[in-house]
C-alpha cells in the first residue's frame, strides 16, 4: 500500500514533455503554488473605546477565529477579508492595556496564535513638542525631557519612548489628564529628587549621553503615530555611520522615514558636546523644522525645567 501511494505522489510531481523538440523532461511540481504559511498579524488600530481592528497579510477563515481578552468580554468578532474587527463590552482604557489572545486561520487552514495589547483611541490628543532635555544628568540633576503643550487635550496613553516605539530603552506613558496650552510636562529618565509635578519613567534608565535620541507615540502600541522626535550626537563617533550602535542608525532611519527628522545623516543631528546636566538642549521658541536648527544649548545653570526655556546660549 505504502508503494502506491508513494507511485501516485511520484505521478503528481513529475509530468514528462514528449514534444517534437525532443529537449530532454521537465518536472513540475504540482504542488509548488500551495499556501503553507500562517498568516502575519501586520497592524492593530483602535476605533474608540470599545472597538479595535486587527489586520493580517492575507483573508482569514471566518469560523476558524477563537478569541481571550482578559479582564473584558468580547461583544462580537467580525472577520473582514484579511481584517477582523473586535468589539468589547467595556470600555478600554487610554493608559493601560488589554491583553486579547487568540487564534486564526488562514482559507487553507494554516493557523496562527497571536497575543497582542489592545489601547483605547484617543479622539482628543493635544498637541505636544519636545522641548527641553538633558541627556549627561547626576544626583542632583537627573536626565530629564520637558514637553509643551501647543493646544488642549487628553493625554491618556501618549507616549515618550527613550528611543523609539520599534526600539526603545525606557519608556513613559502618560495618564488620562486633560492639560491646557502652555502646560510645560516634565518626565525624569533616571532617579529624581522629589521634585513636584514630575512624571518617572518606567526603568529610570537614563538617556544615551552622547548619540541618542527621543520619540512621542500617540500611544503605546508598536505601530502607533509618532508626533514627534529629536535626535542629537557627538559628531565624532565613526561606527555605524556616526551613530555609534546599529540601534540608534536603524532609530534615526525609522525617525527619518517618518518625516519626524529631515535627515538620517549623524552630523545633521543636535551636537551633543557642550551640553550636562545643566546646560539644556532647548527647542527655540517652538519652532519645529525637524532639524537641529531648531535647537540650541543653554549657558551653564540655566536650564528651566517645567518653565519657559532659557535664552542665554551657552557660548565658550
């Protein structure tokens, strides 16, 4: 019995050309256009509160979709050709996750397990500049990123990522408070001394010193909208074309093809040299180029954490 089928599946492969050319066989492989993969999960977009998307790279068999969500129930699931569309009961949080599990299948029963992070929308973000930071902190003077608040809005689930969303080392994600125009938002990056109205990142890393830069994600998902960015370095560094670390050339790329820098060249980034930890990297008068233009150092002691920036340009 095992030589007949092996002979049939030996019959399906092979097709053998009798042409007038008398060129020799050909094989075919019947087999060859066969999808034998899983599907790719590719996006997860929030609707609102209740609903979310989530997309893959090809159609998904309906009954095949087995879903978990914890701490939720799930109200429907609608697949969509290669999207499927889930709708909780309750409503979702802007500043914490939601953790759906599940399993899909492709129309060839090819099945993929996928554990994601469901985030709310925020339908009313405000918009945010980065606008001061020091990079080189101490004790008394930890790496700090100030924002400033341009128009009002929520900043539930906005995020200031040490790096970026795709690559980052340390991360802040901000909660559901309404803030007005011309809020300054201060966010230590590594231990802070007790100071008021300070947020504190999650590993309280600190920031790269020399060659780095910073990201704003509209919220914390992987592939969220970034709203803005800043890179700096030391223009003297020469591995990883001038970056220093294959992570920070694939982070100023990622930032580049963003249209958050206007350059992935290292010598177009902020130059990091005169700065410490009191000698600020301060946005000028909010301008936002996405350059280094837009930025300037102060002079020593001036820096004005949560407060207009200083004017005095540190100057040797």
């Amino acid at each position: 019995m095992k030589q007949l089928v092996l002979g049939i599946v030996l019959l399906l492969q092979i097709c053998i050309s009798c042409g007038c050319d008398h060129q020799g066989y050909s094989i075919v492989d019947l087999f060859r256009e066969t999808d034998c993969t899983p599907p790719t999960l590719l996006s997860i977009t929030s609707i609102d509160r209740y609903t979310s998307i989530v997309a893959f790279d090809e159609p998904i068999a309906e009954k095949s979709v087995q879903l978990n969500i914890k701490s939720n129930s799930i109200v429907s699931s609608q697949v969509n050709k290669q999207s499927l569309t889930i709708t909780c009961k309750n409503a979702l949080s802007l500043a914490e996750p939601m953790f759906l599990q599940g399993r899909i299948e492709d129309i060839r029963g090819n099945s993929t397990n996928f554990s994601v992070s469901l985030w709310a929308n925020n339908p009313t973000p405000p918009t945010i500049l980065i606008n001061e930071f020091t990079t080189k902190g101490n004790s008394s003077n930890p790496d700090r990123v100030e924002l400033l608040v341009i128009s009002r809005g929520n900043l539930g689930g906005l995020t200031l990522y040490a790096g970026t969303d795709q690559l980052y080392s340390d991360y802040f994600i901000f909660p559901e408070i309404w803030v007005e125009k011309g809020t300054y938002l201060v966010v230590a990056f590594s231990e802070e001394t007790n100071e008021k109205d300070v947020y504190q990142s999650k590993e309280k890393a600190g920031l790269s010193s020399n060659n780095g830069c910073l990201t704003l994600a509209a919220n914390p998902q992987w592939d969220a909208t970034i709203l803005d960015a800043v890179l700096w370095g030391n223009h003297t560094t020469t591995t990883f074309d001038g970056f220093g670390s294959q992570s920070l050339l694939a982070q100023a790329h990622f930032i580049h093809a963003q249209n958050h820098w206007n350059s992935n060249i290292a010598e177009d980034s902020i130059d990091s040299t005169k700065s410490t930890s009191t000698r600020s990297f301060c946005r000028s008068q909010a301008i936002d180029t996405n350059c280094s233009q837009d930025w300037y150092i102060c002079s020593t002691r001036n820096a004005t954490f949560g407060s207009k920036n200083s004017e005095e340009r540190y100057a040797e």
